[in-house]
C-alpha cells in the first residue's frame, strides 16, 4: 500500500484517484478550490441552473468502465444518461438548417441529402468511412496506451486516409481538415459542419491535422449524451465514488511544491497560513498532477522531459470559452434541439481572429445554443435555461466590461436564430469568460485543452503521464490524450496503470 498525493480535484484526476484507491491504495487529494470538478461547474440562480463547462458527453463508456472497475454500482445507478435525439441541429451562414440524427450513418446520409441537395450526404457518409479508418488506426496509441516513447511515429505519419485530388497536374491529398472540406466535401456547409468539431476545441480548421477527423466520427460513432440534472452530476458520481473508495479531500489546499529527496517526488508542501514562515509537507509515495505544464514546471522548478519530448500548448494556446447563461420566461416550443450550432458568417475571419486577436474588433462567432429539456434546470415549465458558448482568445482583458458587453452582444445575436424570441424572452443573463475558467480549473488565462491528435509534426499531442522525475505523474486534459471528458476519463486509467503495474504497463486489452 503506497501513499498517494493527487494535486487538483479535476475529472481526470478522481478518475486517477477512484482507480488507485480501489488498488489498495492511501489517496489523498488536494484542491486550491472549494469543489472537485475542473471545469464541470455549475451556476444556479432564482431557481435556474447551468453547466458552465462541457455539457455533452461521448464516449460514455469511459465512465461506465471506471464504475465497474471501482465498485458495485453501476454509472447508471447513479447518474441517468440521456441519448440526445437529433444529435445536432446547424444552422450555416446562408440560413440553410439541417437536424442530424443521433449515431446514424444512413439517417444522417438522408438529413444532408435532404438539406443540402442530392449527393451531399453522401459524400459526408463516405468521409466517415475514411475517419473511422483514422480513429482505428489511433484509437489505441492516442486514447488506451500510455504516449509511446516513441512518439514521433505518431507525430509523422498521417493516419486518415485522404482521397487523392487532382490540381493543375498535381495529385495531392489532404493534410488538414480545411484541406478535407475543400477538396473532399466540396461544400462549403459540409466544410463548416467538419470544422466545427476542431473549433469547438479552439483549433483551426486550416491548421489541425486531417487526423481530426476522428473528432466528428467519435461523436456520430458513440452518440451524444446529456447527463439529467447537468453534466455536473457526473463529477458529483465520480467523487462520491471516490468517497466509497476512502479517498480523502483537502479543500481549500494550495500545493506550493512538490518536495523531492535523492532525484524521486516525495511529496507536496501545502502553503501556510497567512502571515507563516512555510507550509506543511505532506509525504507520499506517489505524486498525481492534475495541473497545466507551466504551473507543474513551477511546482518542480525543472524539466520534466527528455530534450526533443513533445511540450504541451503548441496548438490552439490562447483559446478559452466564453459562455452566455440565459434565464428565459416561456417554455421550450415543441421541436426544439437540445444543442443547435450556429456557424459564423465568416470562417476564415474568425479563425484569422482566434489565431491573432485585434484589428476592428471580433467578426461574428460561431456559437453553440444547449437548450435541455431538463425540470431540474428550470424553475417551472413557464420558463427555460440556456447556454449558448462560443470559442474566443483566452488572452483577451476579461476584466474589461466593454469586452464582456462586446462579446454578450455577437453572441446573444447568433443565438437569436436559434432560440425563437430570445431577447423578447430574456429575464436575465450572466457571462461566464475565460477568467472564471483560469479561476476554477487553474488553466493560464483560461485556456481549454485540445483532445491529443496524430500527426503534425506533434504540435498535437500532449505530455507524456509519465516524467523524467520518478515518482511524478501528470493526469488530465493537459496531459496524454488530452482534452475533452473521455480523455480526461482515460488519463486516469493510464495513471493508474502506471502506478499500479508499473512503467510496462501498455493499456487495458
């Protein structure tokens, strides 16, 4: 029986945590904050109630996994998953709308046809094909195994299998997803339907790898999922399971550094009390960390990898999430979506705006509209709950109110056509920005990992769980696979894997 010290209560990190405590472990975790969760927060208010953080779920069985390998009950003994029917509604800057059907290649193939003219679900039918191929090749390597020490295989070899295009006597094949809409989709509705899935990460279309095609195939291949009562129900299950396995939680911790003796971490110090000469030291065998690489670096005041290993933040750094909380009076009309996305006006200039902020000011976002049909969410039936989120620059002064008030109105005016009568409707509404996400989770300026991803050069993938410090782990979106809930989940087994069964250990079979 070891003792473990986990810094950051995070989803991957009591994903970690759960595993290691069911192994036989001692596990104690240390939060700055007054809550576990990361960035699944909620806000609630005169009766209303929002998810300020990821609000779907796919991949689903990450979780279930981690309930059966950590206790009797099951993840739907504890929490009800709700299949979200029809997946996405769109909405594309020419005002055509289209519904697509919930994990359905032949149901999705007919909405596009239907929508966009005969022949385009069919293309879009046949790129899945091609992207089910990418994520075969990567699923493991990128979502089951720890980083390879060779990672640089992954980093240069293309694993989505791009139709050949023939230009001006050339035959060349995609390279990025931009690449992939232009040349494979040849629709520009299409192009903006691929890229949504990079940019809902903050990652440029024309700059992310053709291997995130496995993005929009993970989605339609496992399905979107609402959790009842908010996806904060799901960090409630996974720490009170975390509870059952007798780990024990320290609020309110800030880990100052992590103490290490004879080239191994063996420890954390805890800060004092205001006014103290130091903090405590806290021993362990093992030390988990939930936390972004800068502030890790900060921790152990030395590298932590092999010169030329891969650095996390090449990509997408500076993006954040700016996400609208809006209390409505009126019930939801029959036939709304759960989640409608409506595209910008302009591709190339928000992404030309997310890659370099300034100049007149932010184009018109692409922006997510989550409007559940959930009781616990609202007060009564005569009124509803609704988030509407767009991908900004975490850099941006979120301090600044004129910034605030600039980016509430773009987005309040997208999501207008999704929601029938919205500013007529408005009760109230509260900003959630980048600096409350720096605030909860840790992350400098607020900024949102990416899911790790093959090819380019590398620029896509995260560090390694393990690091050149024994005894020291990394765990979370900021680690190996990356960013979103079911990497997050995976990082933890990889963690626990590592500890438990030592540095040979390659993933679950």
């Amino acid at each position: 029986m070891a003792g473990i010290a986990v810094i950051g209560a995070g989803t991957g990190a009591l994903a970690a945590a759960a595993r290691l405590a069911v192994a036989g472990h001692r596990v104690t975790v240390y939060e700055r904050t007054e809550t576990y969760g990361g960035a699944l927060r909620r806000v609630e208010r005169d009766g209303f109630a929002f998810d300020t953080g990821p609000a779907l779920l796919h991949l689903p069985a990450v979780y279930r996994d981690l309930f059966v390998k950590t206790g009797k009950r099951q993840l739907e003994d504890v929490v009800e998953l709700v299949q979200v029917d029809p997946s996405s509604r769109h909405v594309f800057a020419d005002g055509t709308r289209v519904s697509l059907p919930n994990a359905s290649r032949a149901g999705v193939v007919t909405a596009l046809d239907e929508a966009l003219g005969a022949g385009a679900g069919q293309r879009w039918g046949d790129f899945l094909v091609r992207a089910r191929e990418a994520w075969d090749r990567t699923r493991r390597p990128l979502l089951e195994e720890p980083l390879w020490p060779n990672w640089q295989v992954l980093a240069g070899r293309e694993p989505y299998p791009a139709v050949p295009h023939k230009r001006l006597l050339r035959t060349r094949r995609a390279a990025t997803l931009a690449e992939i809409g232009a040349w494979e989709l040849r629709d520009e509705r299409l192009a903006a339907l691929l890229a949504s899935h990079a940019l809902a990460y903050g990652l440029d279309p024309r700059t992310a790898p053709a291997s995130a095609a496995v993005l929009p195939y993970l989605e339609h291949a496992f399905g979107t999922w609402y959790v009842r009562g908010g996806l904060r129900e799901l960090a409630r299950a996974v720490y009170e399971r975390c509870l059952e396995r007798r780990v024990e939680f320290v609020f309110g911790a800030e880990v100052t550094r992590i103490v290490t003796r004879d080239g191994r971490a063996v420890g954390v110090e805890l800060a004092g009390a205001p006014g103290s000469a130091g903090g405590t030291v806290v021993e362990a065998d093992h030390v988990v960390a939930g936390v972004h690489p800068a502030r890790l670096a900060a921790l152990t005041d030395r590298p932590l990898d092999a010169e030329g290993d891969v650095r996390a933040g090449q990509e997408a750094a500076g993006s954040g999430r700016f996400t609208l909380l809006l209390a409505l009076r009126g019930g939801r009309e029959a036939g709304a979506a759960h989640r409608t996305v409506v595209h910008a006006p302009d591709a190339d200039a928000e992404a030309d705006f997310l890659a370099s902020p300034g100049g007149d000011g932010p184009p018109s976002p692409t922006v997510t509209v989550l409007r559940p049909d959930d009781p616990a969410l609202r007060p009564d039936d005569a009124h509803e709950a609704v988030t509407v989120t767009a991908v900004v620059p975490a850099g941006a002064d979120w301090a600044d109110e004129d910034t605030v008030r600039r980016w509430t109105e773009l987005v309040l005016e997208a999501a207008g056509t999704a929601v029938p009568g919205l500013r007529e409707r408005l009760l109230w509404h509260e900003a959630h920005t980048p600096r409350q996400t720096a605030q909860e989770t840790g992350a400098p300026r607020g900024e949102v990992p990416a899911p790790a991803l093959a090819a380019g050069g590398g620029r896509f993938l995260r560090p390694a769980n393990s690091t050149r410090l024994p005894g020291l782990h990394r765990v979370g979106g900021w680690a190996h696979p990356g960013g979103g809930l079911p990497h997050a989940g995976m990082s933890g087994a990889l963690v626990a894997g590592l500890i438990v069964e030592g540095p040979d250990f390659r993933g679950s079979q």
